[in-house]
C-alpha cells in the first residue's frame, strides 16, 4: 500500500478544546489527527481553539495543536462559532502564511511532501488563499490539498469554482457524495473512522451491570442533540406503540439543553409516557447502574454528561441504540455502538456501513410503525440479536483509524498517478 506523506495539515474550525468541541467535526480532527501521529506522521491541527490556552501545544511527540483567531475568540467566549463570520477572514489570511512559512517551505527542503486538509465550510477561503499562496511561493508541487465535506451546511456561501480549482474535494459518505454531486461537485469518498481502543474496549463487568439495572424489559437508549433530524418523535411514538402492544420496553435518554427537548418530552406524555430523570455526579457505571435500578418509568432521561466510557457500557448493555436520524452525513454513533458490541438503529443517509438485519438495523422513514415493527422482529429472535452484535463489532474493526488511513493513501495515489 503506498505510503502516506511524513507531513500532514489539518485545517478546521473545531478541535480538541471544550471551547471548539461541538459535534463529529471536533471528535473527527482529534481523532485524525492522532492517527496520523500515531502513523508517525508530523501533524499540524489548525484550530480555533480557547483563548486562555497557550497558541501552540504538543499534544504527543508527532501531534501539534495550533490554536487560532484567540485575539477574536476573547470577545466570545460562547464557543467557536460565536462570532464565526469574523473568525473565517482571519483565519483565511493568516493562517495559509504559517503553513508555507513553518511547514511547507522547510519540508520542501528537505525533500518531503506534506497533506493539507481543509475541513468544511469555514476553511474554504483558506484552501482558496493557501493554494494562492503556495503558487506564489513556488511550494505548489510539495503540497497535496484536500478540502473534505462533512456535512452540507454553509455550502451556498462556498465559492465553488475557486475551491475546486484550489484542491480535490473529498467527503466522508457517499451519501455527501451525491449532496455534492447535486450542485455539480465531484467528490472522492474517504469515510471517518473510529479509534481503536474502542473495538478492544469491552468492560464486561459495568455491561452485566447496567443491564442487571436495567431489569427485565426490553431497553432502548437513544443520544444525541434535541433536534427534528434526529427522529426524537419517531423514537417516541415507536416505544409507546410497543408498549400498546403489551411489550415491556423502557426508553433511556440523553438530549442537550435545545429547547426542541420540550416539544419531546410533551409526546411523550401525550403518548401516556411516565417520565423519570436521573442527574449523576460523576456517571461512572456504577452509578448510573445504581440510578437505574430506582427507576421505573417509561422514559428514563439522563439530564447529566454521561463519560464515553460509561456510554460505551451502556450502548452494549441495552438491546438497541436508536441512532435514527433523518438525515445524517455519516453518522458516527452507529459505529461507536458497534464497536460496543451494541445493535445501532441507523437512518439511511450517510450511514454506509450498515447493512439492514446484518450487522445494524435500517430505517428508511419517520414512520413509527417501521421503527416498531423492525424492534419487535428483534426482541422476538435472539439468534439475530447475537448474530447482528457479531458482525457489528467485526464491521467496526474495519473502520478504525489505521484502516482509514489506508484508503486514503489509496486514494492518494490515485490522485499523484
């Protein structure tokens, strides 16, 4: 397989910092970005980073944090997108400067390519002006440039004929992959990846514990921000049609402070739904195990942060995770819950890696009857929850960063061919 470059440049607006983690984009350049340092690859992350933070940290021997616009960031602390449209041209002129200065130029000199990769909307006019500035420096030919969409949003503020003209554009699904091709956009797929730990991480213990607490009804789990495309009311209605059903089924929670949390809840209670919630103080799973077994609603929401090791017991604990979304343009969750030994319920958007009753269950619609329908063939058949949890974590094995980064420098030299 050939080889990645010695030198790589990430270039994203959020990043490893509490002030500039706000969804998959954050966890996806923290994650590639060990990756290739892992891989022994001189890596460069320009974020917009907290303000109070030192500009430059050597997050591991081969990973550095660059943490950007923080003369703006001061004036707001809210997170990396408040004030963003001001970020965006500072970011744009003054970082293409450092990477042909600091980066470009000395690998140059020593003989060496280097992989630059913009990150969504934000970074479009700092490929745009990188690429400028890499002509005019005469560094052009040491540079690979990618510019890689996650996600669809601010794509009608993008100057698409320059960006293109800039770098090769990539996309994390092909499911983005056709969002561009729809405005006349080629893409390269190259897919997000997961961490490897989380395939070899499998606490048996906090497991059987959780599902101990859980008692002897059917559990479902369902994370993520309170929002229409995440199918919150669908999940709702599926678990109220279950148990109009007679089934013995009970629904774990976590939302965010969106005020689309309301409008959830209120289904749920119109649907006949008990709701009980359970805040923690460090969520370990003992904890929340122990918070459990006093519960006995229909609906059980978790209104404090939940660690990614208690979740990842959890997503193996519970008979499925519903990570049903309308529209998502990966969808990372699925993997993680298949890394977990756990059954994702995926939309069918992005999700690429999951195959219908192989190793993930698939909903096509916001229609509840689907979702209850496809619930109760797998509460029904234990050969295929064993068989679906089997191909699940040997399907998120095939997505861990180092086999990620395998395709890329396939693609790669494809691109140098």
């Amino acid at each position: 397989m050939t080889k990645l470059p010695p030198n790589a440049v990430i270039l994203s607006f959020e990043g490893p910092d509490p002030y500039s983690m706000v969804g998959g984009l954050g966890v996806r350049v923290t994650q590639l970005s060990a990756a290739l340092g892992d891989a022994g690859i001189a890596t460069d992350l320009f974020f917009v980073g907290d303000p109070d933070r030192d500009g430059i940290e050597m997050r591991s021997k081969r990973v550095r944090l660059r943490r950007w616009s923080q003369w703006i960031s001061r004036y707001h602390p809210a997170g990396v997108y408040d004030g963003e449209y001001g970020k965006v041209p500072d970011y744009a002129s003054s970082v293409p400067p450092v990477v042909c200065a600091d980066i470009v130029a000395p690998a140059r000199d020593r003989g060496e390519h280097v992989l630059i990769i913009g990150e969504d909307w934000h970074t479009a006019p700092a490929v745009i002006q990188l690429d400028a500035d890499l002509r005019r420096w005469g560094l052009r030919d040491s540079v690979t440039l990618l510019w890689n969409a996650n996600n669809t949003y601010g794509f009608h503020g993008i100057d698409w004929p320059r960006l293109t003209a800039a770098a090769t554009i990539t996309a994390v699904s092909k499911y983005m992959k056709f969002e561009l091709a729809q405005i006349g956009i080629g893409a390269l797929v190259i897919p997000n990846g997961i961490p490897s730990e989380l395939v070899r991480r499998h606490d048996k213990a906090s497991v059987k514990r959780l599902r101990a607490a859980l008692g002897p009804k059917r559990a479902l789990l369902k994370v993520g921000r309170y929002d229409p495309d995440k199918r919150w009311l669908q999940a709702i209605d599926a678990v109220a049609d279950l148990r109009a059903d007679g089934s013995e089924v009970v629904l774990v929670m976590r939302g965010g402070r969106e005020p689309y949390g309301s409008v959830v809840l209120d289904r749920a209670r119109a649907r006949g739904l008990e709701i009980s919630g359970v805040e923690m103080r460090e969520g370990t799973p003992a904890e929340l195990a122990a918070a459990l077994a006093e519960r006995h609603a229909d609906v059980i929401e978790l209104r404090t942060f939940v660690p990614d090791t208690t979740l990842a017991a959890l997503y193996g604990a519970v008979d499925a995770v519903l990570a049903n979304s309308g529209r998502e343009p990966f969808g990372l969750v699925g993997l993680e819950v298949m890394a977990a030994h756990g059954i994702p319920v995926c939309g069918s958007t992005g999700e690429d890696y999951a195959a219908p009753f192989e190793n993930a269950i698939v909903c096509d619609s916001a229609d509840p009857r689907e979702l209850a329908g496809y619930l109760r063939l797998l509460f029904a058949d234990s050969k295929l929850r064993k068989r679906l949890r089997h191909a699940a974590r040997e399907t998120a094995a095939r997505y861990v960063w180092p086999e990620i980064l395998q395709i890329l420098a396939a693609k790669l030299a494809f691109l140098q061919s």
